[in-house]
C-alpha cells in the first residue's frame, strides 16, 4: 500500500503541475520580452526538469512496481491501463513538447507557443485521467 500512496503521490503532484503550466505558465509565454526570450525558454527548460524529471521518473517506477507486486485487492486492469496513460504523456513529451521547447530555445515563434498550448492539452487529459485513476486503485486497495 505504501508504493501506491507515493505512486498516487507523485501522479497527483504531476496533475497539478500540468495544470498550471497548460492554465497559467505556457500561455505566458506570449508575454515573455523578445530580446530575451531564448534566455526565457531555456532557463524554463532547465528549472522545469529539476521539478518534473524526479516526479515522473518516481511516478513511471512506482507504476512499474505496482504491476510486478500489486497491492492485494488492487487487480491489474487499473495499473495497465495507467500505463497506456503513461506512455501517451512520455511519447507525447518526446514527440511533441521537447521539439517545441528546443524551437522555442532558438528563438521566439507564435506558431510554436500555440502548438505547445494546444499539444499539452493531450499530456493534461492524460494525467488528470491518470490522477484519478491513482486516486481509485487507492480506494480499492484501501477497500
């Protein structure tokens, strides 16, 4: 039960996370001062990983685990299915964002920012179904 409450953790730190970032910290961008922007996007880059590297790389070990030795009265169905999710958000964070942001880290382009306002909007379903997902296996685990 331990394992799922940090898996429940760190997928529910991420949820918030990606909120703010789709509501508040992309849209902003558009803000950001051009003769600085390149400094903006890759300072963003850098300080965003120290916060999401460890918590995903926590959340996409504890879903691991979870499916080797899951929690008794958690069946499988859940953590497979918060797997798909998590492969959804990593290969949309590969194929998706991190071209965006290396873009972005080169210089500033409208075109860009909206596409990584609106491409995130995958990873922010994705984790919020994932969050709740986590939140349901801890009740049935709990149960």
């Amino acid at each position: 039960m331990f394992l799922l409450l940090i898996h429940a953790g760190a997928t529910l730190a991420m949820v918030g996370l990606i909120w703010f970032v789709q509501v508040v910290h992309y849209p902003l961008f558009d803000f950001a001062a051009e003769r600085r922007f390149t400094r903006f996007a890759a300072e963003h880059q850098r300080r965003t990983s120290l916060v999401v590297v460890p918590l995903m790389i926590a959340e996409a070990g504890t879903a691991l685990a979870l499916l080797v030795a899951p929690p008794l009265g958690l069946g499988r169905g859940p953590l497979w299915l918060g797997l798909v999710l998590l492969a959804v958000i990593w290969l949309s964070t590969a194929l998706l964002q991190v071209p965006l942001h290396r873009r972005l880290s080169r210089s500033r382009d409208g075109i860009a920012i909206r596409r990584l306002v609106a491409s995130n909007w995958l990873r922010t379903t994705a984790w919020t179904a994932r969050g709740v997902l986590a939140l349901a296996m801890v009740a049935e685990a709990g149960s």
